[in-house]
C-alpha cells in the first residue's frame, strides 16, 4: 500500500513523536515528585494563602496604617529627588497598559513598571522604613508591589492593608531566617533586595488571592529573581541604592505573582529537597526559622520609621539636641561648640559627608538654626554654603568613641553641648525616636508626612491622603486613591 505524501512521516519525526510521548508519561510522576513539600512549606504557603481572609490586632493595624502612610508619603518626596526624577523619566519612556499609577505624576502604566518605578521613588533617599533584624527597608519594595496590583485588580482597602502586613512577615522572616547582618557580611549580598524581593512577592501573591499551592510556586518564582549584591554601595546618587533595596524587588515580587496568577507552574518547594535556596546560599540555617511565629509575631511591628529624613547615624544626635533644648532652651548663638560622640564605625558613614541628608557636622548645624530638621532642608544642598550655616558648622565636632562599640548594634549617641556662658549641656540616646524601643505616636507619623507630601502635591490633597490612608481599611477599592497621588 502507497502512503500519500501528505501523511508520510520521516523517521525523524517518529523520533520526535516517540519522544514526546514517552515524555508525557513521564510528566504526571514528575508532578507527583514535585508535590512533596517540607512542613516549614506547607505551614507557610497556607498561612500566605489565608492572610487576606485573617483579622488583625488593632494594634498591628494601627502600625501597619504608620508604615504605609510613612511609605506613601516617601515615595510622594521622593518623586522630586535626582533618583525619582530618572525613575519618572522612565515610566514616561515605558509608559503601558494604564493599569497603575506611577507616584507624583500623571503616568499610568503596567504593574510591574509602577511597582519599580514606585520602590525607587521610595527609596530615593533615607526617608523610608527600616527593619534591623533582617537589615531591610521592607515598606520601600512591598507597600509598591501591593499597590500596583491593587489597583490593577481593584482591592479593597483592608485586603491591601492585609497583604502589606503579610509581606513584612514573610520579607524580614526570610533574610532573619539566613542570618541578618552576619549573612550580608559573610556573602556581600544586598540583606535589603532579598527582604523585599519575598516581601513583595508575598504581598503580590496576597492581593492576587492565591491559593496555598499557587503561593509555593509564587516563593519558587522570587526565590529565581533573587539578586542585590554589596557593590551598590560604590552608588554615588542613590539611583542604584533605590533599585537594589526598592525597585527591583518590588518588580520582581509582582512578576513572581503575574506569572502564576496567568498559570505558571514551577517547583513545589524551593526550600528544601536538592539545589534548593537555603542549601544554595545558607546551607547551616534552620528553615523553620520562616514559620516561628506567625500569626503571634508581626514584624512590621518590629519595624522602625525615621523621624528624621536624614541618615541612620544622624538620627540619635538630631533626638540628643532636641531632648537638650527641651529641657534648656538656647538659640543657635548661645552655642559654644558640639560634640557628637558615636561608635567609629557608625560615625564614619556621616562624618563630612557632602550630601547634606548624610553630612553629620551640615545637619546638627541646621537643627541649631531651624529648630528643627525638615525633609526640605535634609536636600538643600545649596545651603551647605550658606555663611551661617558653616559658621555654625564650625562649632561641631565629630569624636570617634570606641567606648560605644560594645554598645552596636544599638547606634547609642552622646550629644554635649558647651553654651557661651560655660554652661555644659549633655544627652546620651540609645532608643531612637520611632524604633521599636521609642515608637512614634500617629500626630509625629502624621507630622513627618505632611512635611514630606504637602509641598509635592499641595496641603489639601496632603491632608486627604493623609486622612484616607489612616482609615484605609473603610476604602472599597484602592483605585480611588489615585486622583491623590497624582501630579500634573
């Protein structure tokens, strides 16, 4: 019998389809292989799953209302910062589906553009939130990757509260679980960029509604998108720094999250089993680690917020001078000289830097002058020359105290003050304004953010984000935020 042409087949083509065949039989034993997952696993991926239909703590809430207004209103400042204005550059260059909003402009675009575009904006500079345990700026990458796809999927108010509160838990749980500051010191990786990568994942996840197996593959997804190594710290403009801590992972958790939302499949457990994340990159951790707690322990608790938009070092001295002044009021002229004693190495990052924000000497003599030290005048840096600031800059001196590294990780400050009358004025801090150990009430959060929104997008629309924010759990679709985060 003749063949027709039409449906002879060659032997190579036999191959192929013999291949393909014996391939497909293959595939269910695979999966079923692959379904093996760890308990650390399956506790996890479930309790990720349940988070949007879990309550809170009152508590918890309320702290979580501080960390996303603190972070909003970072990303608001930041939009007229060097490093927000090249991110805006380039949402305007990508501008997409207009889907989400791009901070501070008027650009609409893709969820995974406005959750890069929006972590850089908010890690512009030292403004946002950070969390010491797991040496991460968590707010920075996760409150972005939230909003992006709240808005492109229209979520409530209170499941985006719910799922920012769950990507702190699961973000500084996973670089806590691989060792905190030893891991970054031992490896050179960036602690920051591997907090929000899962943070942000987690959260995306959340606003998506996975399920308990869809999360699994959405952490095997952040684990391969995992990056951000010590060199960021040769960045010069902060850009880099931005995108490592911020940007980045807040993309790639809503890419992990888009990927399995549109039926992705991947790995069941990238915690365990052969080749898998601890074992590539912490091999002696305990994985359980991940879980302990949950449910008990909410880590944007334990999350810190700047009072001061200045750098780390600088916070406990700007604290020391205020507490003095309360206690002893005196103007910039009754000053004598300061003396700032921290630990070397802390010292070290601020001491006559040129970047005012980071400039220790510059910045306590701004808080002489003004009383105070606002977002405005932490980025002026034209004022850095200015005849009496450096008058009083004069007066300022650092002192290296080694007496105070016993003390590290607390960044402890001892702020001494001489008057021109003699008089000998002294402050020690150890528990800085708006950590852990000395949080910030709602008015000082809310002060912080008026001073960093209002001259962006005008004191009305600054108190009605404000407002709205401190009662997100009421909105019934996060997408009516939009109009005020907007700038013409």
């Amino acid at each position: 019998m003749t063949i027709p042409s039409s449906t002879r087949i060659s032997r190579r083509e036999l191959l192929q389809r013999g291949s393909l065949v014996l391939w497909s039989a293959m595939l269910p034993s695979i999966r079923l292989r692959a379904q093996t997952v760890s308990p650390v696993m399956a506790g996890l991926s479930g309790y990720m799953a349940a988070a949007k239909d879990r309550g809170l703590p009152a508590e918890v809430v309320e702290k979580a209302k501080h960390h996303i207004l603190d972070t909003f209103a970072a990303m608001i400042s930041g939009s007229e910062l060097p490093p927000g204005r090249a991110a805006l550059a380039l949402a305007r260059a990508q501008a997409g589906r207009p889907a989400a909003t791009v901070v501070g402009s008027s650009i609409l675009t893709g969820p995974m553009d406005a959750a890069l575009v929006n972590g850089l904006l908010a890690h512009s500079d030292e403004t946002d939130d950070s969390h010491g345990l797991s040496q991460s700026h968590p707010g920075a990458s996760i409150v972005p990757a939230a909003l992006a796809l709240a808005e492109d999927l229209g979520a409530t108010g209170e499941h985006y509260l719910r799922a920012v509160t769950l990507g702190y838990d699961v973000g500084c749980r996973l670089t806590m679980t691989l060792g905190g500051p030893a891991f970054r010191d031992e490896t050179r990786r960036s602690t920051h960029s591997y907090a929000g990568n899962f943070g942000s994942a987690a959260a995306a996840g959340c606003i998506s509604g996975l399920t308990a197996q869809e999360m699994r593959w959405l952490l095997d997804y952040a684990s391969q998108q995992t990056g951000g190594y010590a060199v960021w710290g040769r960045d010069t403009d902060h850009i880099e720094k931005g995108f490592v801590f911020a940007g980045m992972p807040a993309r790639n958790g809503v890419t992990a999250a888009l990927l399995v939302r549109s039926g992705w499949n991947g790995v069941d457990d990238v915690f365990s089993g052969e080749d898998n994340f601890f074992r590539v990159n912490a091999p002696k951790v305990d994985p359980a680690l991940l879980i302990d707690k949950l449910g008990e322990r909410y880590e944007i608790v334990n999350t810190d917020i700047k009072k001061w938009t200045v750098g780390t070092p600088i916070q406990a001295p700007l604290d020391a001078i205020e507490n003095i002044r309360r206690k002893r009021p005196f103007d910039a002229n009754d000053v004598r000289s300061v003396a700032v004693r921290l630990a070397p190495s802390v010292g070290a990052v601020v001491d006559n830097r040129d970047i005012p924000d980071i400039c220790l000497q510059h910045m306590v003599a701004v808080m002489l002058i003004d009383k105070t030290a606002s977002f405005h005048a932490a980025h002026d840096k034209a004022r850095m020359q200015d005849a009496e600031v450096l008058r009083q800059r004069s007066k300022v001196k650092y002192v290296a105290d080694t007496a105070l590294n016993r003390l590290l990780p607390v960044r402890v400050a001892i702020v001494e003050i001489t008057l021109s009358d003699g008089t000998q004025l002294s402050e020690q801090v150890e528990a800085v304004r708006g950590t852990v150990r000395n949080p910030m009430p709602r008015v000082e959060v809310v002060d912080k953010a008026r001073d960093l929104i209002a001259p962006v997008l005008g004191a009305a629309t600054a108190e009605k984000l404000i407002e709205t924010l401190l009662t997100i759990e009421t909105v019934k679709d996060i997408r009516t935020l939009r109009p005020l985060l907007q700038k013409s």
